[in-house]
C-alpha cells in the first residue's frame, strides 16, 4: 500500500486510490482531534521534519447543534492538533486549499495540477449534510454513506475503506451517490472518495493568482463501530518519509 504522494498527484490522468496518501482526522480519547497526513491501512503517520512540511495552513470547522465553529490547525511533531473535540452527533471537517500546485510534463505539454486534501470526522453514523467541496457523509445507518460534489450526489464515484490492520475493499457509488460496506470489526475506518476535475481555473497566491489545469480532490471519512469483531490489530508504525 505504499505510494508516495507524488504517484497520486502525478497526473490529472491517473485516478487517486485508497493507497496513496491522505489525510483523516482522529480523536484519541479524551484528547482533541488531530489531523494526520499518510496512510491509515499502513500504520503510517508523516512528520515533521518530513513529508508533513508539505501542508500549508489546514483549517477546520466543528460542525454541532451550537452552530460552527473554525479555526486553524496548530502543527506538531506528527499532525495538526485542533482546539475542540467532536461529541454524538457532531462532525469535524478540515482541507488544506493551499497545497503546493505541481507542474510536470505529459508529452509535449506543461501541466499543474492542483491536490485538495480534505478530511471528515463523525462521532456516530448520525446522518450529515455535506459541507466540502467533495465530501463523504454517513446516510443514517451503520455502513451506508453517501458521496457528494459541490453539494450534489456524486454517481460512480470510487469510494475505499480500510481499517489501520490493512483490510480493504473498494467499490463505486451508485446513481444517488450511495456507498456501502460490512464493518464486521469494532474501532476505527476510514473511507476515502476521489475525483478529478478537470476544469483549468486560478486560485490567490502569495504574490499573484495561480493557475492551474485541474483538481485533484481527496476526501476522508473517520467513523467508528462501537460494536462487532475484536479488530484485527495494527501492524507496527511504518517509518515515516524524509
């Protein structure tokens, strides 16, 4: 399962996969939620110094029956710490949008691609309205999520999911935008969408507008399965990539 971000990123052609890196959002118990950026089904974790240093300035929104609320993400060792933790029926979303364009060659042509990494964290399988810019939703019951693009259901979207022992299965979504899978195990998964748009555009930049010839967009789903299987356990923290 390890490919290094560049294989991901390396194309507008070449569709992302569940094995290449991601970011997702975990809340150890009783601690905040924390954005981590490599492979979850590969015990992998980037740091910092390291593959970490990538990220720009991720931020994210806690989403609750108290309304929203945003801020930025404070960079550690080994992630991105946040200042709030999600309880039932909350959801935390977090994107970094100003992750470095890469210009490479296809053929005889000059390419920038744009990746968008974005991550969202449920406390329960509560149903959820979509809130990035490609999103994964749970649709109200354990195992059935829901896959959406700028806040519209996204059909034949692939969509994985993958537990931190490596199990994995993939498939597609249907014409809603509906996904599901069997968590035969208790503990955490996380699924991951992936799309490429293919419409060029500008996005601001520190000195002027960057212009770019697609996106890349890769979006997270954490959840967790409060009962089922004693899980399969975690193979050992794979070493991060300088």
């Amino acid at each position: 399962m390890k490919k290094l971000l560049s294989t991901a990123i390396a194309t507008l052609g070449l569709a992302a996969s569940a094995h290449a890196h991601q970011i997702w959002i975990e809340q150890p118990e009783g601690q905040s939620a924390v954005i981590r950026f490599g492979e979850f089904g590969d015990n992998l974790r980037e740091t910092s110094p390291g593959l970490l240093d990538n990220f720009g300035k991720p931020t994210a929104t806690m989403i609750s029956d108290k309304g929203e609320q945003s801020a930025n993400a404070a960079k550690s060792a080994d992630g991105f710490t946040l200042p709030f933790k999600a309880g039932e029926g909350d959801t935390i979303v977090a994107e970094d949008a100003a992750f470095p364009l890469r210009t490479f060659k296809q053929g005889d042509k000059t390419i920038t691609s744009w990746y968008r990494p974005a991550a969202r964290y449920v406390a329960d399988f509560a149903e959820q309205a979509p809130k990035l810019a490609l999103d994964v939703v749970p649709a109200g019951q354990p195992g059935t999520f829901k896959v959406f693009f700028d806040g519209k259901p996204l059909p034949s979207a692939k969509v994985a999911i993958v537990v931190q022992s490596g199990w994995a299965q993939e498939t597609r979504s249907d014409d809603q935008g509906v996904v599901s899978f069997n968590l035969p195990w208790k503990g955490s998964y996380v699924l991951e969408a992936a799309h490429i748009d293919r419409k060029p555009g500008e996005r601001p930049g520190k000195d002027s507008p960057e212009k770019y010839d697609g996106i890349n967009y890769v979006t997270t789903l954490h959840v967790s399965q409060p009962d089922g299987l004693e899980p399969i356990p975690a193979g050992p923290q794979a070493k991060p990539n300088k």
